[in-house]
C-alpha cells in the first residue's frame, strides 16, 4: 500500500502544537518534513513495485555471479594451457 497519496498534501495547519507537561514539547512541522523526505527521495519508493525491486534484484545478482564464473573459468583455462606449455617443455 502506497502512502504517497497520504503524505503528499499539507494539511490545514500547517503546525501543530501538542500541550504537553514538563521538559518534553512536541510540534509537528509539516511542511520542513515534507521537503526532507523529498530531497531523500522517500515519497517515491511509497510508489515502488517490490515484487519488481527483488526481481530485479535478483537478475542483477544472477549477472554478477554469470560474470564472476567466466572470468574465474578464464583464470582456470590460463592455469591450464600454462601448466599444458610447461609440461611439455
């Protein structure tokens, strides 16, 4: 469930006051929270598709790991026709 639908408005005050006792005081200041989590770039993954996400995800590893293999069966081959030349010398 997105939430951007429900962060994406401000709401008719803009700063709200809780009464409170003692040290502790609460104010909700909609508008300075609401471009923070823009500039982090917050309110757009409440739109994201995480099947998709891990899908992609997913593939990416299974290219890093395609990758790595050939490069290590390269490196394997290598070892082999270097040791094959110096057998045979």
């Amino acid at each position: 469930m997105s939430t951007h639908d429900l962060c994406t408005t401000a709401p008719d005050t803009p700063l709200w006051q809780v009464p409170a006792s003692g040290a502790a005081r609460f104010s909700w200041d909609y508008e300075r929270l609401q471009k923070a989590y823009v500039d982090m770039g917050v309110l757009e993954l409440g739109d994201s598709d995480p099947d998709l996400l891990m899908a992609q995800d997913e593939e990416m590893a299974e290219q890093l790991d395609r990758d790595r293999f050939a490069a290590e069966e390269q490196a394997r081959v290598a070892a082999v026709e270097e040791a094959t030349v110096e057998g045979a010398a």
